[in-house]
C-alpha cells in the first residue's frame, strides 16, 4: 500500500495513533487511546473523543495535519472517526484494497480505506489503491468491478433520480441527529432525489452476536497467521504471548482497561470449528441476502441512508466509550462499501450520515454523496475549542 501511494506521487508524513488494538482487546476501551501514543483528541472540542479504531486518521486530517490519511475498518472504524471529525471516510467492499501488511482483526470484514476532507479527495485515493494483489485472496473478487479513477463519478447533478431508501429504524437515538437528517433528506430530494421512506433492513439487531462470534475465531487465527510471516524479527509470534506480554508490562498497557476479548479469542478454536461456520454463514445471510440485498432488490435502490452516529461524547478512561447509536454494522458484516459524508454539527461537534449500498457499488455511493456534499457544504473547520462546559 504504501508502495502504491508513492507511485501515486504521495508523499507519507507518518504514521496516526490507533485505537489501542483497534477496540478489539476490551469491552471497556477508550477509543483513541493506545500506550504507545496515547489519547488522540477531537480537533473541534479537545475533551471530545475522536470516536476510532482510526482516531488519529480521522483527526489529522480534520485538523489540517494532512492532505488525506488511510484508516482501517472492521465495523465502524473508518466512518465513525470519519463522522465525529468532520470528514469524509470511505469503507470500500472487502477485497477492493489489499490488506497485505495490515494486523489483522477479521479477514471477512477487515478493510482499509479513505478519510479525507472532501469527497473528491477520497475518489482519488480510492482509485489510487485498487488493484488485485496475489498476497491478499479476497483482492482476485474485485477483478473487473474496480476502477483506477473514481474521479469519473463526481458528478455535481449525481442525485437526479437515484434510488434512496431511508432505514429509519436506525434514528430515534438522538433528536438532534434526527433532526440533521430530516434536513439531510430534504436535500437529497431538492436535488431530485427519489426517497424510499421507509426502507428497512428487517435483520437489523439480528446478528450482532454472531459478528462477535466470527470476530474471537478469525482475530486468533488470523493474528497469528500475520505474526507467522513475521518470523524471527517479530518480538512476539502469538495471540498467547500478546496476552502475556500485556500482563508483564500491565503499568504502560492496561492503565484502564484489560483484555478480556483477548482470552476470549485465546479460547477459540480453529476455524474448521462448527460454531464458527455457522456464525460466518449466518452473518452473510443475514447482512447480504436478507439484508441490504433484500430491501435492494424489494425498493429497487441505488444505496441506503443512515444516521452514522451521534455527536463526540467525552473521553471517559474510567468508563470508556459512550456510544450513542449507527448504522456502520450492516455494511460492515456484509462487506459492502459505506461512505461517511459531513452533515452538520450538534453545540459544534460534527455529525455524519453514510450512504451504503451492493458489494463493488464504491461508483454509485461516490457520485451520491458528492452530488450531497456539492448541494450541501456542511463541513466547517475546527476551532479547537478546550471544552464545551462552563468556563472556570
């Protein structure tokens, strides 16, 4: 990947703090928080989480560090980052982007992806990255659905016409992000959009479980398939001797939080195990046949709108994260691509709203969403500001 983007005529600045194992290892974790860097902070109020796993991508480039960033993705950590910065995130379809190089959580929804401040910005790097890579199986699906320019698709008239279904059922967790996207919709229909309201993906909530399943089996194995290829030059080989590295340096690693999904992964089996295949075989139906393919194929869709989340809560190291409500799970699970696109600010904190859709449909969601942020323009600048409480 980094090869690829130096090809492009990128230059690389460095690299952003991560979500401390990209919230896999507690339930309790601090996003943005890791111990090598600590806590990553929201550029528009500094108490504010920058949401994660990719915090720090999505706040250095809210904060104008960088022209464009690369975060990953396995549920929600590229477009809830994305929606709390104020910036456009990008989780293409599984297999669009390589993952070689990459730690891994899950090789069925891992992905990295864009987040940028524009939509334009995401097209180009989007393109810049596609390409099938013999390292990396899940890449040989794309061959024939990607395109090396996405740029074709920005579209300023891209709304005309298009398809859109509205899953409500993922508002009513806050008024005021209900009452960003009522405007958000009125903007989608003055543009000549044609909303299909309601369109609802009838499995939501249905396999929330069966996603933590799949993530202990192929975290393990997948973990220590990566750390393999690392051979002798790599300080730990296993999940196992993660566990115990973090026990012996417990003051710098776990300060606030443990690793209790770590030894629930560490207890898993292979992934011939039958509650693993069983678990991976209900989330595709789930996700993709009866899910966003269904309401789809019901409404006879272009994409999906949603909700992508709330408003940055406070960073909470004693309690961890706060999380509102989203709508990041039902791409995620399927492997479908989802984009993030600025939609307001709630008492000056960013909120977003993602249009996702069908594996390989990056060129329709693009065109969408850029027609939405061309009519739109909602992304202001942060301010930086300390606190949102009352001053001292």
């Amino acid at each position: 990947m980094a090869q690829k983007l130096r090809e492009a005529g990128a230059v690389i600045l460095g690299k952003t703090n991560l979500s401390e194992w990209a919230n896999i290892r507690s339930n309790q974790s601090t996003s943005g928080w890791s111990g090598r860097g600590g806590q990553t902070k929201n550029p528009y109020v500094l108490d504010r989480n920058p949401c994660g796993s990719s915090s720090g991508s999505g706040a250095g480039v809210s904060a104008n560090l960088c022209a464009i960033a690369i975060g990953t993705e396995t549920d929600g950590s590229i477009v809830c980052p994305a929606s709390a910065n104020g910036v456009v995130g990008l989780k293409p379809t599984v297999g669009l982007w390589s993952r070689t190089g990459i730690i891994p959580i899950s090789h069925s929804q891992d992905t990295a992806g864009p987040l940028c401040r524009t939509v334009r910005d995401a097209a180009i790097l989007l393109g810049a990255l596609t390409g099938v890579d013999d390292e990396d199986s899940a890449t040989s699906e794309s061959r024939g659905k990607s395109y090396a320019d996405y740029t074709q698709f920005l579209v300023a008239d891209g709304l005309r016409g298009a398809r859109i279904g509205v899953v409500r059922g993922t508002l009513g967790f806050n008024a005021a992000v209900d009452n960003l996207m009522g405007n958000a919709l009125e903007v989608l229909k003055a543009q000549g959009a044609v909303l299909v309201d309601p369109a609802e993906i009838e499995t939501r909530g249905k396999f929330d479980e069966t996603e933590s399943t799949v993530f202990m089996y192929e975290l393990k194995a997948d973990l220590n398939a990566y750390l393999a290829r690392l051979g002798p030059r790599a300080p730990v080989h296993t999940l196992q001797e993660i566990i115990e590295f973090n026990e012996n340096h417990r003051e710098q690693e776990m300060p606030y939080f443990g690793q209790e999904l770590f030894l629930k992964s560490q207890s898993k089996g292979p992934l011939t195990s039958q509650e693993y295949l069983d678990a991976l075989k209900k989330n595709h139906q789930l996700a993709r046949t009866e899910g966003i393919d269904a309401v789809m194929d019901k409404h006879k869709l272009d994409a999906l709108v949603a909700p992508t989340g709330g408003p940055a809560w406070l960073t909470d190291l004693v309690a961890g994260d706060h999380f509102g409500g989203g709508s990041s799970s039902f791409a995620a699970v399927a492997g479908y691509p989802n984009i993030n696109v600025p939609a307001g600010e709630v008492f000056g904190l960013p909120v977003g709203i993602s249009f996702f859709g069908r594996a390989w449909s990056e060129s329709v969601l693009i065109r969408i969403a850029y027609a939405y942020e061309q009519a739109s323009k909602l992304r202001k600048a942060p301010q930086f500001v300390p606190t949102l409480g009352p001053k001292p």
